[in-house]
C-alpha cells in the first residue's frame, strides 16, 4: 500500500525525499521548482543525483511531479499557449532527468473560450509539449478538477475527451483527486456512491487509467466546484469513502497522496492523516 504526502522542497528535491521518509511515507508528490513563477532555476546534477540516491534508499517508491499552476494548455491566448507549451516541455524534461515516472496537469482553463473548442486545443498543445521535450519515460496525468471558473476537467466526460484527442494516449493516465470529484458532484460518501461513481469513471475513462490518487477530503458541500481540501474525516466526505478506495482491490497498487492542510510542527498533520488512512485498511 503507497500512501504519502506531497512534500515541499526547501531547499532541494532532495529534501523532500528526506521529509516523506521522517513521516513514515510510501509515496511522494513534489514540485520541482518555484511553481508560481515561469522561469526555472535549472536542476544541479548533484542534487539530481543525491535526489536518486534518498529515492534507492528509501525503497524507491513511487513519485509524481505536479507542474507549475501557471500552465495553461487549454489558453485561447497565443501568448499563453506559447509560454505554457514551453514550460510544461520542461517540466517533463525535468521529470525525467530525476528519474520519476508520473507528472500530474490539470486540464487548463478555457478563459471563456468555451468547453469543445478548449478541450481540442488542450490535447494538441500537450502533444506539442510532450514532442517538444523529447522524453520518453514519464506519464503524464490528467488530474480531475472541482469545476471552479471556467476550469476544464471537472467531468470525467471531458477527461475522456482529452485521453482520446490525444496522440500520446499510451503515455497518458489519470490522477484521481477526491475533493476535486465531490466538489464536482460526484458522491463519495457511503461504499453505494462510491460504487456508482466509480462504475461511472469505468464506462466513460476506464479505471485502468487511473495510475494515482490524490485522498482529500472537502471543506465544501457536494458540487459546490470549491476546491478547498480538509483533513481525512474531518470533511464533507467522511471516512466511509477513503475506506472504500483503501480497500478496493482495483487500487491496491495505485499510489496515494494527501494535500490537506499543512500545520507548522514538522509536518505532524501529514503524518496523522497517512496513519489514519493506513487504519482503513481491513488486512
């Protein structure tokens, strides 16, 4: 079972390895650079090193990387499509020279553009970034949103949509975020609703697809499109959900990360929340 937590990275990748081994982790989700700023500081090949070495040692793992929030793929704007075709190109590369296997996007926005159009210049502009990089190892997933603004991906219609335009769909999965679904509309609080919600993900995407989760639980009520993530159990959707998914056989080797709150006592939440959801287990 693969449960960890998205770790900063003050002061090196490297650190965050550290950081998920002092909590108990098993699966790690990091940035790997300022992720609100376009420009990069390159990776030094020490670190990257050092970054491989934490991995082996730890019991290598699984990580993802989550791109830079200001990527937008879906942008009506050329400008915007120029920038974020460029920046995610090089967040792939940078993916791979650390010898991780998963990056995790969201859709894009629209920008008021309208859906059909957006969903069509997404997938060619992410084909376009993933020819540009030249790399061949790392999977790109497609992470469901809340629905908040004009935000693509928040029906899994629409992820569908985008793993089909697509012409890298081989190296394409899904990163199945909890408070994003509920917050979306999609209920997941009794085993009942969860089985309905995942039947539904199966006919349209394909659970197959779905190679990492992100376990939050919501502040917010059922399809209110707020992504605003809470504790494990002390949200909206309740233990019941989380314990369905910890025990659904289909997603036993599925790594699993939280993003709930950080508090400020060398990441104590973190490790309460992986304990927690490490108590769902039934074996």
């Amino acid at each position: 079972m693969y449960i960890g937590a998205h770790m900063p990275i003050t002061g090196g990748v490297d650190k965050a390895v550290e950081r998920i081994i002092s909590i108990g982790g098993t699966a790690l989700q990091i940035f790997t650079r300022n992720q609100r700023q376009w420009k990069a500081k390159p990776l030094e090949e020490q670190v990257i090193e050092r970054f491989k070495q934490l991995r082996q040692d730890w019991g290598g793992y699984p990580v993802s990387v989550h791109d830079s929030y200001l990527i937008n793929l879906a942008s009506p704007k050329p400008d915007g499509i120029a920038k974020s075709v460029k920046a995610f190109a090089q967040e792939l590369r940078r993916t791979e020279a650390l010898g991780i296997e998963y990056i995790v996007t969201h859709p894009g926005s629209h920008l008021g553009s309208g859906k059909v159009e957006a969903l069509e210049r997404y997938a060619a502009n992410l084909d376009q970034a993933i020819s540009d990089s030249e790399t061949q190892e790392v999977r790109i997933l497609i992470e469901n949103t809340a629905g908040q603004g004009t935000n693509l991906g928040s029906r899994f219609g629409e992820l569908a949509t985008i793993l089909e335009n697509s012409g890298y769909t081989d190296r394409m999965g899904v990163c199945f975020d909890t408070c994003h679904a509920f917050a979306a509309g999609y209920d997941l609080r009794t085993v009942e609703s969860c089985e309905e919600v995942f039947a539904r993900f199966d006919k349209l995407v394909g659970l197959d697809f779905i190679r990492f989760f992100h376990l939050n639980d919501c502040k917010e009520g059922l399809g209110s499109n707020k992504d605003r993530h809470e504790h494990i159990g002390q949200g909206l959707i309740g233990l019941e959900g989380f314990k369905y998914i910890i025990n659904d056989d289909r997603f036993s080797a599925v790594p699993k990360v939280i993003e709930t709150p950080k508090g400020d006592d060398d990441f104590v939440f973190d490790k309460r929340n992986i304990e927690l959801l490490r108590s769902l287990h039934d074996g």
